[in-house]
C-alpha cells in the first residue's frame, strides 16, 4: 500500500513537471492572433504591430488571423473554443466584448467566462465633429444650439449599436438632447456626408477623422475620453463640459479561458514591455492611440465595468441585432 501511495506520487510529480517544462517552453511554434475585424482598422493595426515585436522579442512567430463578422462575434466565437494552449490569441475592441452581449441576441460567447483576460494594450477615443458651418464653436454653445433646435439635429455613425451611436445615446441620455440617429455602414461614409453637409455632424473615431479635423474639413468639439487625448492636447473632452460623459473604445488582449497561467504572465510581461518602447509607442501614435498600462486584473475590470455601463444605453436606444 505504502509502495503504491509512492508510485502514484512520483508519477504526479513527474506529470507536474512536464506540464511546468511544457508551459516555459512557450511558443514552441507559430502563435496566431485572432483579431475579429476587417483588414485595415485600427484593431487591424494594432495586431500587426504585436505581431511584428512579439515575433522579434520571442522567438517564434506571431500571425494576425483576420476573422471579421457580425460586429466581432465570428472572430470572438473561434477563439472562444480554441484550444487552451497559448497558440490561439484573441486581440479584440471594447464594442465586441462590452457592447455586443447587450445588443445582440446571442454572440455565441461570453465574454468573462470564456476569455482569461491577459492586458490592456491601448485607448482610442472618438470625437463628436461637426461641419465647419455648423453654429457652435465648442460644448457649451453645441448644447445650447441643440436644445432650441426642432427638429431635433442628427448625427451619423458607423452603424446600429456601434460605439459612436450609442455614445449619441450617451449625451441624449445625459444632456436631455433628443439627437437622431442616421447609421451608415462604416464611419468613412459618415463624415464624407458631415464634410459635404448632408448631415451636420457625427461620432468618429479619432484615427479615422484626424487628418480632415487638421485640413478643416470638420470642425471637432469634444473627445469622448475622461481627458483630451495627447495627439489632439486642443479638442476639449466632452466631459469638461458634461461630467461623467466618458466612452473610450479600447484594445486588449485575451486568451481562451484555461490557458495555463504562466503563459497569460509571460504574455502580460511581453505586451507592458512594449508598451515602454519607443518605437512602439511612435507606431500606435501614428493611428492614434494611446497606450494602456494593465494586466490581467486590470483588463478584466475593463470589461465588466464596460458590460454595465452599456447595458443599459443599448436598452434606451432600442438597437438590437439579431
């Protein structure tokens, strides 16, 4: 009996130490980052910068997997039920892990339980623009403007139950202003018909109208972070003139729940890593965003909080997919 209680614990110590060597081991091979948007958006962005320094830094080589869908939830399925062993990444937005689960009828993940939440890799604001004519100059003249208009101004965004509809929803609701919503497909089609007048404003986010808010082309009134954004220090956040008013698309990095620990620690090190690094931190300057420090816990917060704060905007603004 006593021989028996021995051999099983020699072996449970061996299968514990392969499993330790296993996980150091890691990547052994080529590990693919699931990012469930189209080619060529800033998630896009991010992920092929990840790629590119945590393939330098570590060895082996680090895919983007574009896998884009129903607001996010195909790419965010696939990597839900991947295999737990660090190979299959997902490196996903706010809008598709915070948004989704309250605006789409089933997404066919959960987004705390299926994910073990590895960091905060970066924060993308949106700007409330408007057409050079449009008679505010900055917050407190729009909402004074707004208030006495009837009918009631409308603003355009990248789609029902998108991030720049529901922060419209998000100053209706904390402002007592009944905007109207006009979806487009896309954000580029949005501020095409704000710069040609068709609509007089809109909700983008701050890569995709930088370049027409320095030409002119667009006038910005307000960011939606808690404060102005590095890379545009003179467009006041909308919160200095609407306190609470805060709605921030931002950027992690996830791995399929059981994902042994060691592995989610050595990433979460990688990516805080990079976000010191001064080349790194010039490329997500270039597409306008600016990075996160957190790890794990911190990123998990993120998410929860996010899911509460949504919930209940989604529900007032009626949008719903099925």
């Amino acid at each position: 009996m006593n021989l028996g209680k021995r051999d099983f614990c020699i072996a449970a110590a061996a299968v514990a130490l392969g499993t330790g060597a296993r996980a150091q081991a890691w990547p052994a091979k080529a590990v693919v980052i699931i990012v469930p948007q189209a080619p060529g958006g800033t998630n896009d962005a991010v992920g092929r910068i990840l790629a590119q320094k945590l393939t330098e830094r570590m060895g082996q080589s680090f895919v983007v997997d574009n896998r884009a869908g129903a607001g996010g939830n195909i790419g965010t399925q696939l990597a839900a039920s991947a295999p737990k062993d660090g190979y299959s990444l997902l490196l996903t937005i706010s809008s598709t892990q915070a948004i989704n689960p309250s605006l789409y009828k089933s997404t066919g993940f959960d987004p705390v339980k299926d994910f073990a939440p590895i960091a905060a890799v970066g924060v993308v604001p949106n700007v409330l623009v408007v057409h050079p004519s449009f008679p505010a100059q900055n917050m407190q003249q729009f909402l004074e403007v707004a208030r006495k208009q009837s009918p009631p101004y409308l603003y355009g965004s990248a789609g029902n139950g998108s991030l720049n509809h529901l922060l419209g929803e998000m100053l209706n609701q904390k402002t007592g202003l009944h905007l109207g919503h006009v979806p487009y497909k896309g954000v580029a089609p949005a501020l095409t018909d704000v710069m040609g007048g068709q609509i007089p404003m809109a909700f983008a986010s701050l890569p995709s109208c930088i370049q027409h808010v320095k030409s002119g082309r667009v006038r910005a009134l307000g960011i939606s972070s808690a404060r102005r954004s590095p890379f545009m220090p003179d467009i006041p956040a909308i919160a200095e003139t609407v306190p609470g008013y805060v709605g921030d698309l931002w950027v992690g990095l996830f791995a399929p729940a059981g994902t042994p620990p060691a592995i989610i620690d050595k990433l979460a090190a990688e990516i805080a890593a990079l976000g010191n690094a001064p080349d790194v931190l010039e490329k997500y300057a270039a597409i306008g965003m600016q990075k996160m420090d957190g790890g794990p816990d911190r990123l998990a917060a993120m998410v929860k909080s996010d899911i509460e704060l949504w919930r209940p905007i989604v529900k007032a603004s009626g949008a719903s997919v099925d």
